[in-house]
C-alpha cells in the first residue's frame, strides 16, 4: 500500500441490537485485531435507548484504547463521555455539531463529493467520509462514491478519510491502494459466518495483503 498512515478497521454497530448480550460481540471483536473506532449508529431507538446503549458499550471499547463515536448525536456524545461523533448531510450540520463537540472528534459524510468534504474541512472535521463504494444491506444508498475522490482527497488534503458502503475483506483491496485511512464495516464482522472475531480477523489480514 502507499506510504503514510496504514489503513485501519472504523467499526459500525448493526443497526439493531441489545446492548448487554452486544457488549460481549463487541469485546470479542475488538480483542480480535486491530480496530480504530467504534460508531453506534441505531435505528428507530429512542433517547434512553441510545443512552444505555452508550453506557454500556462505550466502557467495552475505550477500555480498549479503542474511540467510541455517536452517529447523528454530538448531544449525547458530550453528554455520556464519548470521544466524538458523526453527522451526515442531513443531520446536525457541520459548523453546529464542532460548536457541541467542542475538542471531541467529528467525522462529516461526504458521499462522493469534492466539494463537501472540503466544506466538511473548513467547519473542523476531524475526518471525512467518502461512500458508499459498494452496494451495502445496511442502509439505502442515496450515493455512491469512485475510488478516482478518495484517490484525489487522500493526495491533496491532511484531513483522514474513511471509505464506507458494502467494504469487505474480500473488496477492499483497491480502498486501501487509494491510501484511505480507514475502512467503515457493519456486516463484514457482525455478519461472518464464523463470528465478528473471525471477520475483524478478516479485515486485518485483507488490509495487510493490499
């Protein structure tokens, strides 16, 4: 792969889940290998759901040494010690949610565009998320993404890229090979026939041989 910063696993929490019997998956996939940062992203939850949800695996991966990140919410990401958050374009905008979070992470969706993620830049974001690369189960895909931006964003700016959308062991390859930093996963590692441990296990080896 290119010189520089080696390309690492950012994982995403399936989109349902219980979050005491999770707590135990997600151990096991951290202690698997090496992952960077941990989003949970739930679907159709309340507050107080996601505030358990928070509580109880946020410990689990900052014991880590592993980032733990809200989806959509720099709120509770301040407010229950998360170490930062994630906006799309349709979520709390860019320059509000850098106010809320303060010196805490922000990582901003892009899609496949040049021209927010150098917006996304200029409000403070941490990182930018350019997808989805590959056709993806995990939530309906309203853009996709070419290697050709992630190639051009990871040559021209400091600014840490994270490539998302349907990214495998098996796909991934080319990702790597455009220099992004991180790779997003939901079902490589919660939906591997051998377990998530096996599919963290997975993604190391595929970044490695790229």
């Amino acid at each position: 792969m290119a010189e520089g910063e080696a390309c690492r696993v950012y994982l995403i929490t399936p989109p349902k889940l219980e979050p005491v019997a999770f707590a135990d998956l997600l151990a096991s996939a951290l202690d698997a290998g090496d992952v960077a940062a941990v989003q949970l992203r739930l679907k159709d939850v309340d507050d107080d759901a996601l505030k358990r949800a928070i509580d109880i695996l946020r410990p689990v991966t900052q014991a880590r040494d592993v980032a733990f990140l809200m989806n959509d919410r720099p709120d509770l990401a301040v407010a229950h010690g998360c170490d930062g958050a994630h906006v799309g374009q349709t979520d709390t905008p860019a320059p509000v949610a850098r106010k809320i979070l303060g010196d805490l992470m922000m990582g901003v969706t892009c899609h496949n565009s040049r021209h927010l993620a150098m917006e996304a830049g200029e409000n403070g974001a941490d990182y930018v998320a350019f997808g989805a690369f590959f056709p993806t189960t995990t939530k309906d895909v309203t853009a996709t993404a070419d290697i050709e931006t992630l190639r051009w964003w990871a040559d021209m700016m400091e600014i840490p890229v994270v490539a998302i959308g349907g990214i495998t062991a098996e796909n991934c390859a080319p990702l790597v090979q455009a220099s992004a930093n991180f790779l997003a996963v939901v079902g490589a590692v919660w939906n591997h026939p051998e377990g998530p441990a096996a599919g963290v296990r997975a993604m190391n080896a595929a970044i490695a041989a790229a």
